[in-house]
C-alpha cells in the first residue's frame, strides 16, 4: 500500500538523516491525513491506494504550478527544492505514457466514436482519459486531442 510506503520512507529517511527526503515524506503523509479527515475517517486509518495516488497526482501538480511560479519570481532556489520534492513524488506514481502513446489512444477514441470536430473534445478528453488509465498527464492529453482536433 502506499501509505504504508510513505510511513516507511519517514523512517528510512530518518536513519539515514536525509532531511529533504523526511521532509517530503512527511508533507505527503500531513497530505493522507488531512485526505483521510476530508472522507470522514479517523487520521490514524490507511488510504486506499486509488485515493492515495490521487492525492499524490494532486501534490504532483501543485510542486509543478510551485516550480513554475518560483521561476518566474525569480527564485531558482526555491524552485529547486520544490523541483528534488516533486522528483520524490514522482517516485510513487506510475510511469508516464508518452506523448505518442497518448496519440495513438487519441486516434484510436476519435475513430471509436466518430468525432470530427472541436464541439466534443470534452466527450474524447473523458474516453482518452480513462482509457489511459491516470498515466497521462490531463494537459498533455488536452494537447494531443487539440492538434488532433484542430
């Protein structure tokens, strides 16, 4: 399970004294259980994994709006360390499809349905999604559908 993962990196991370690492580690443990009071459980449950990997999607996604808006303010110290907790992160989630894979899932669900226009992308976006399964990125799927589309 991966809570239970994350509840075994905070140890490593503490034997091994590697403090950016134990700092991760505990913002996405503060992160299940702040999950875990918001679906109405005691903190001290264990989250599904499905639950768990959305949350992790969810810290994903804000480390890369972070990095973005560090980079952009000029900050390139702080848009490192989110960067090292976005790395760690990403340790815990399944493995990225590219974007030809997604292509090729797009062209795929566009012929399935018989889509030839931009007024249902929406209706496509959903197919494309769940066929891929939470391994692609919702962006780059928007992409792929709008050349696509376009």
């Amino acid at each position: 399970m991966l809570h239970q993962q994350i509840k075994d990196e905070i140890k490593k991370a503490m034997l091994a004294r590697e403090t950016e690492r134990l700092m991760a580690a505990r913002n996405i443990l503060a992160a299940f259980t702040n999950e875990l009071v918001v679906k109405k459980q005691r903190p001290d449950e264990m989250l599904t994994d499905d639950d768990a990997l959305a949350v992790l999607k969810r810290l994903a996604k804000q480390r890369k709006d972070s990095i973005e808006q560090f980079t952009i303010g000029n900050r390139p110290e702080m848009a490192a360390a989110e960067t090292k907790e976005l790395a760690f992160i990403e340790s815990f989630l399944p493995a990225q499809m590219t974007r030809e894979e997604i292509q090729k899932i797009a062209e795929q669900k566009k012929t399935e349905l018989g889509i030839n226009d931009k007024s249902k992308i929406g209706q496509l976006m959903g197919s494309v999604m769940k066929e891929t399964k939470g391994q692609a990125d919702g962006a780059v799927v928007k992409e792929v559908l709008e050349k696509l589309l376009g």
